[in-house]
C-alpha cells in the first residue's frame, strides 16, 4: 500500500512512540481532573498462552499481554497507561505514575481486581475517594455460541475502600468504552485474527502512538469536537497527524 518495506515503517513506529511517549510524559501533567476510572485490557503477544513454547513460557511478551488505562471521565482525557502483566505490580505503577500527574484529591474507580486495593493505597494513600465496582455474570449456557461471547452481566455491587466516594459517580463505563476505542484503533488487539503483535515492543508502541494520537489529535464527540488535551487545559491547539510526526528529530516540513 505504501511502496514502502514493512521493517521501515515499523521502525518509525518505534521511533515515533518514543518521541510521543515523551512529550506526553511531560506535559500531562499538574492536571486538576477530579474523577479518574481505571481499567485493563487484554491481548496477547507472539501466540495465545496456551501456545507458548516450554522455552518461553513465563517470560513477559510471549502470551497475555495487559494494558492498563485510567481515564478522566469529564476530560475524557488517558494521562496514564501501562503495558504489562496483570499483577501488583503493575498495577501500583499506573496508580503511582497518575498520581504524580494530579494535583488534587480525585475520586477512583476500579473493576474488582484485588491487586487495585494495596495499588491505590500505596500511590495515594488516605488522600483519595476510593470505590471498586464488582460486576455479577451469570453462568454461561452450554453452547458454541457462548465461545466468543462474554457472560451476561446481571448486576453490580459497589463497594468503598478509602475516603467517600460519592455513589452516583461509581462507574467504569467511560474506561470500559476506552477499551472499545482500543479495539476498533488498533488492530493489533482485534479478536479472532493474526494481526496480533508479534513483539511486545512494536505492541508498547503501537498503544503509545494511539493514546498520543487519541489525546492530541482525535476531537472527542462529547466535547463539542475538542481533543481532550484541549478539554482538560493542557494545550489549546488539536494537534494534526503532521505536528505528530514533526516531533522526530529528523522530520522535516
């Protein structure tokens, strides 16, 4: 399509996710949102797990592969994101990281993983309005067709973990959205394809790119065409795909 050789154009991937992630890193920051949403969604690297080699079984960038994202849900802005595993670690990072970016108390709200509780605790301390939101799925009928299909959710139950969550603003719906977003931009997290990364630092870049494009570049239809950065005060232009590509050291006009 480009006349282009692929290993280039991933080259420039790599490259550009790293001027991106670099700009972002600086300038989101001293944000003044008051209600962030986290979330993670899964992928997966070189093959599905169950297909991984014996030699490589356990080494992080061959199977499952998380993406952390926490979400402004009046900015609709991402100030914070992590590829990695689905653990305490990594969980406390992207906790750790959007906290050093915020400059007031903030209200969170998480799915029920249990590795968020300590998570928000250590980055936060008491200083945070904190609430996880546990959904109920029923049991999944028998069937071919429940293979591709998520499991019925029949209700959700709130509960508060630090501070005083206001309950009306309990929700992980915009996070949850951000993940559709993830899936329809991005084709390496499609579902059911071989478009999967095939190396977890292109999968690192390629969701670097995308939240850099999707907080600068991408105008939000809830903001009345606004860009996020643009809604939460951190740049007043919208930034285009050129003024993206214009950030590598060797782009020229």
């Amino acid at each position: 399509m480009t006349g282009v050789a692929k290993n280039t154009i991933v080259k420039l991937l790599v490259e550009l996710a790293g001027v991106c992630q670099s700009y972002a890193d600086e300038h989101l920051r001293n944000l003044s949102c008051k209600r962030l949403q986290i979330d993670e969604i899964w992928a997966f690297c070189y093959s599905k797990a169950k297909n991984v080699p014996t030699e490589k079984k356990g080494v992080f960038g061959y199977g499952d592969v998380w993406t952390f994202v926490a979400i402004d849900a009046d900015t609709k802005l991402v100030p914070s994101w992590l590829v990695g595993s689905r653990d305490v670690g990594c969980a406390t990072e992207v906790a750790q990281d959007l906290a050093n970016r915020l400059t007031n108390r903030i209200q969170v709200t998480t799915d029920g993983l249990k590795a968020y509780v300590s998570a928000v605790e250590e980055a936060f301390g008491g200083d945070v309005d904190f609430a996880q939101l546990h959904k109920i799925y029923a049991a999944a009928p028998n069937g071919p067709e429940t293979r591709y299909s998520p499991a019925e959710c029949t209700g959700c139950e709130k509960r508060t973990v630090t501070g005083n969550p206001d309950p009306k603003h309990v929700s992980t719906s915009y996070v949850e959205r951000q993940n559709l977003t993830m899936r329809m931009s991005i084709r390496r997290f499609t579902r059911l394809t071989n478009a999967f990364s095939k190396k977890v630092e292109n999968h690192t870049a390629q969701v670097a790119v995308h939240f850099f494009h999707y907080n600068f570049c991408r105008p939000h239809m809830t903001l009345k065409g606004k860009t996020p950065v643009q809604a939460a005060g951190v740049d007043a232009q919208r930034w285009s795909i050129e003024d993206m590509v214009r950030l590598l050291p060797d782009a020229k006009d």
